[in-house]
C-alpha cells in the first residue's frame, strides 16, 4: 500500500503472511509465517533524498520446527548531481544493533538441533553510482479486438 504524505514524501506498507499445517506419518507442526516491512521516501531541498526502511519476517514453518526471525532497518540519505546522472549516497544498516542474534530450534524423535547464528549487524557504507545516458520511457501499448475484419466486412456474432 502506498501512501502520499506530502509532495515531498510518500510510504509504502507492505504485509504477507500464511498459515502452515504440516504432518507426516511421524510427525506434525503447524503455524504462522509472514512478513511485514515499510519504506519512508522523502525528498528533501537541494536534490537531497531520505529513505528509511525496516523488515520483521516471522519464522518459517519447517515439519521439524520453526527457523529464525529476521529484522533489518535501513536508511539511505542521498545527493544528485549532474541532472541526476550522480548520486553520492550515505547508507545506514541496522545502526541500532551492533550484532543480531538468531537461534533455530528444530527437534524431532531422531535428532536435535539447536543453533545460534550471531552476526555483525551494523553497516555504515558510503556509495556513488552514475547513470550514462537517459532511460527510454515506457510507453503503454493497448491492443484491441476491430470489429472490422482485414478486408472490411463487419464482425458477426459474439464468439
């Protein structure tokens, strides 16, 4: 869903989610998976450009057991120059956590596994891109039934 807040920014909400029940001749696990994130667009004076984005994905269902959980938030702040061929942008990952920590869990009547992922969360990154030369535009094509056949008669008939 995207929602216009003002001339200069806009935020886009997005959600999925589902719902699994799993069974085999041994075993059986069911549950609720899905995701939801946002992204802030704002575009500020002087060709400057603010983006601010966050993730929570819920574990996935396995037949053995439930996987991790994920979170992520990221913030991009921008600068174009050159008739917005260039943009120099300061990138932002997951500031307020210096490491994540993941745990799995799955268990069943043969074995037992238990992990604990810890990664680096924070990444603080400085990027260029240039673009060489324009986009085409899109242009939509719309194609429709004639009631003319090639030789001119008229169409009969519905089907």
């Amino acid at each position: 869903m995207k929602l216009p807040l003002a001339s200069f920014a806009r935020l886009v909400l997005n959600a999925s989610g589902s719902y699994s029940a799993l069974r085999s001749s041994e075993e059986a696990n069911d549950g609720v998976a899905g995701n939801i994130s946002s992204n802030l667009f704002i575009n500020l004076p002087c060709n400057f450009s603010l983006s601010v984005a966050g993730l929570y994905k819920l574990p996935d269902i396995t037949l053995q057991g439930k996987s991790f959980n994920f979170y992520s938030c990221k913030m991009r702040l921008s600068k174009s120059f050159l008739d917005d061929n260039l943009a120099v942008s300061l990138n932002l990952d997951n500031v307020f956590w210096d490491y994540k920590k993941y745990k799995l869990r799955e268990e069943n009547k043969f074995y037992r596994r238990k992990t604990d992922l810890h990664c680096r969360a924070m990444n603080i990154g400085l990027s260029l891109s240039y673009s060489f030369g324009k986009s085409a535009s899109t242009k939509s094509v719309h194609k429709g039934i004639e009631e003319e056949t090639v030789k001119g008669a008229r169409m009969e008939g519905g089907n």
